[in-house]
C-alpha cells in the first residue's frame, strides 16, 4: 500500500478522477481516498512515480506522504 498527499482535490467529483486515473492503468487497483486528510492510499503493481503522474494529469499535486 503506497499513500500519497494530494492537494487540490474538494468533493466527489475530485475522489471519482483520481481514482478512475488510476484505475484506467491498472483496473484491479485499490484506491481509497480520505478528502479531510488530503490523501491517497493505493494498492498496485503501478509504480509510485507512476501513479504520481497519473494523478498530476487529472490536475492535482501528489507527492509520497
């Protein structure tokens, strides 16, 4: 399980695009999203960098937390 800070990300509509952008690579993927927290918890054979970028193209910033 990797866990990445995301910032930007507000309602629903931010939780369903990051985690459609990481489904799209990688379908059986568990993300799990904590907006109050400003974090991403991913479970996948992407690579952190992988996943980082595939958040920043939806429009969000994400480092490892």
């Amino acid at each position: 399980m990797q866990v990445f800070s995301v910032e930007g990300m507000t309602c629903g509509h931010c939780v369903g695009a990051v985690t459609q952008a990481v489904k799209s690579q990688d379908p059986v993927a568990s993300v799990e999203v904590d907006l109050a927290a400003k974090t991403v918890s991913v479970e996948s054979q992407l690579s952190a960098e992988q996943v980082i970028g595939l958040i920043t193209e939806e429009g969000y910033s994400a480092r490892l937390a």
